[in-house]
C-alpha cells in the first residue's frame, strides 16, 4: 500500500498492512531547513536527518489551516498591532482591541530557540471584559483560500494526506484568557460563558460548513476540548461546553464524507463517553499512563468501532529514554493499538520536540517508531 492508501484505508475502517506511524507535527514538508529566520528552529543541522525520515518513511499526516479572505472587518479596524524585540532578541506582540468602552490588550513573546509563542497578558481579566468581547460585531467569513493546502496535496503525493485544523468554539474562548481566570469564569458565570461560545460557534459553523463542502471527504482536526477535561473542569461540564458545541462541528464535517478527529491531552477516562457523544471519528493524542489515565487498549474495546485512535507515545519518553527501553514502549504502544477488533490505529506521540537542537538519542527514538511498525504485520503480528 502507498502510505496515503494506508492512511485513508485506516480512516474508512478498512484492513491495511501495517499500523501507519505518524510523527505528528513532524512531516518534513511545512518545517522549511533552509529558511534562515532566526526563529525558525528547523534549519539547525540537527534537524536534517529527522525531517527526512519524516519525509521518506512515515505515513505523513500534513496540517493545514485554511484561512478567509475578506475587507477589513469593523473589529480590524478597531484593533492595533504593535511588535518589537527584547534586548534578548525575543520577538514581543502587543494586540489592542476597542471593545466599546474597553481595551482588550494581549501581549505575547516568541524565543528564537523554542517553537512556541508564550501569553504573557490574555485579552480577558474578567467578566466584564468577556462581555466586552461578546459584544463585538460579528464576523464576516469572507472567501475561504484553498491555494496551499491544495499545494500541499499535489506535493505530497501518495506519501501521506492532509489534515485540515480548526479550533471549537471552547478553545477560542479559553484561549482569551488565563487559566485561573478562565475556570472561575467558566465553574462560576456559565450563563455568560454560553453566551461567548455561542458567538464563537456561529461564525465557527459557518467556516467548517463552507470548507467541508468544497473540500470533501479529507481529515480534521478539532482541537479545544482538553480545556474542559479534567482536572481543569468536571466532566458535566465537559459535556456542556464541548460535546453539545463539537457535535455540531463533526456532523457538519461528515455530512460531505470528512473524518472529525477530536484533539485532547491528558485524563479522559471520564470523559471518553462524552468525547464519543460528538459523533466523532477519530482520537489523538491517547498519552499512555501516567501522563494519561486510560490505557489504549481500553479505549480500543469501548470506541474503537467509531473512532480511529491516534498515539499510544509521550514525547517526554522520545528525548528521554534509551532505544531498547523505548521500543518496548513501542511494541506495547503498537499491540494495545491494534488490539481486538476496532476502526483502525495510528501510532503516533503526543507532540514533538520545540526546541532548536535535536539530540541524537531523540533522533534514534523517532527511528526505532519507524523500525517496529515497519516489522509489524496485521495478517501476523510482527515479522523479524
């Protein structure tokens, strides 16, 4: 099987030769090594040999945001931008917006050495500023630009699919603010918490129904949901603020034949019911215990007939422990994902590495992924 044939054949629930293996984020296609910005940590030389591998032998599952073109917006035009570099070369951004009587400032830092973009001050302190922002003009979607993710498509050929992101209307509104804040407001002002995500998915629909449209049958994912996961918030309220909102998203997106995968770290055993409730058609990243709480294995008997599962790895366990150790978590990641009957798994981490350098013992954890699923059969077990 071509790896895009692997790949798609595991979404629809058929057989395949071998479980796919992903590196998540890592495709080698959107980590550009020799573009020379100083914040791009992916042209240090370490790099090289792993973007490769990425390239040459996983089953690639390429992210895709799908932006909207549209006039500046009344809530644009109300909102300024200003950048600068620390002594320390650090990019800062600062976002203002006028919302009626208030200013919703957001001030973010970038390191030239880490693959992340740090909150140091979130646009919502408290309720008033939630309903400050509630009462923004709503958003014009514009015309959606399919350009590079069909690129991409062309490009990667039969090495792997695209997947398209998007957020839910949870992770919009808890992103604006930080997370002590976020769950008084969320435990204590659900009325007004509704409101918000309700904003938030209306403009939501709309995008993902245009999209799912045009671009059929491709694979999403839907990322938002651990906010409410324990132990930031009890699980009734996981099925309030996710389930009832991400339903709406997953059928909109299998309506046209796509596949919605849900994305959420951590605990959730006691949310896995209400994950399901959405309908959705696949799971990542199911982080092994400790760091999760439910075994794969487990969650294979209960949903593995609706849901595709993504992961069995932590990527604390890729840069930290040696071969042999890690390829007995491997093996274990491997057997418990293929387990009994089910849709289908994808062998996969739960992140990957955001720092410049790469070391090699990482290097040679990504290569021993590569090793056991190549050797793994699903007519009989593992060869070799």
């Amino acid at each position: 099987m071509t790896r895009k044939e692997r790949l798609m054949a595991v979404l629809r629930g058929e057989p395949v030769d071998r479980p796919p293996v992903c590196f998540y984020e890592i495709g080698g296609y959107s980590e550009d090594e020799n573009d020379p910005d100083l914040f791009n940590i992916y042209n240090h030389p370490s790099w090289k040999p792993l973007l490769k591998l990425a390239r040459e032998k996983t089953d690639r599952i390429v992210m895709c945001y799908i932006p909207f073109v549209h006039p500046a917006t009344q809530v644009e035009k109300q909102t300024v931008v200003t950048s600068y570099f620390d002594d320390q070369g650090r990019k800062h951004e600062i976002t203002e917006i006028k919302a009626g009587e208030r200013i919703l400032r957001q001030h973010t830092r970038r390191d030239m050495d880490v693959n992340t973009v740090w909150i140091l001050e979130h646009f919502i302190k408290d309720e008033t500023d939630l309903e400050a922002w509630i009462s923004l003009p709503a958003e014009e979607i514009g015309e959606p630009d399919y350009r590079q993710l069909l690129s991409v498509e062309r490009e990667i050929g039969d090495t792997g699919i695209v997947m398209i992101e998007t957020g839910d209307a949870l992770c919009e509104i808890a992103s604006l603010m930080d997370m002590e804040e976020y769950m008084i407001i969320a435990m204590t002002e659900q009325e007004l918490f509704h409101k918000a995500l309700q904003k938030a998915q209306e403009i939501l629909l709309k995008k993902t129904a245009r999209i799912a449209e045009d671009l059929p049958g491709r694979l999403w994912r839907i990322y938002g949901p651990e906010y409410a996961a324990p132990p930031y918030l009890p699980p009734y309220l996981y099925k309030e603020y996710v389930t009832d909102y991400d339903r709406e998203l997953v059928l909109t997106i299998q309506r046209h034949g796509g596949f919605a995968r849900i994305h959420q770290h951590g605990r959730q055993k006691d949310i896995l019911k209400y994950t399901a409730e959405t309908g959705c058609s696949g799971l990542d990243p199911i982080e092994p215990v400790p760091q999760g709480d439910v075994e794969l294995s487990e969650v294979r008997k209960k949903y593995g007939q609706q849901m595709v599962l993504f992961g069995g790895l932590e990527i604390s366990d890729i840069e930290q422990m040696g071969q042999e150790a890690f390829k007995i978590k491997v093996e274990e990641a491997v057997r418990q994902g293929m387990s009994g009957e089910g849709r289908g798994f994808v062998l996969m981490p739960s992140a990957c590495p955001l720092g410049r350098v790469l070391s090699e013992n990482t290097y040679k954890n990504y290569e021993v992924m590569i090793e056991v699923a190549e050797r793994y059969s699903t007519t009989g077990g593992q060869n070799g």
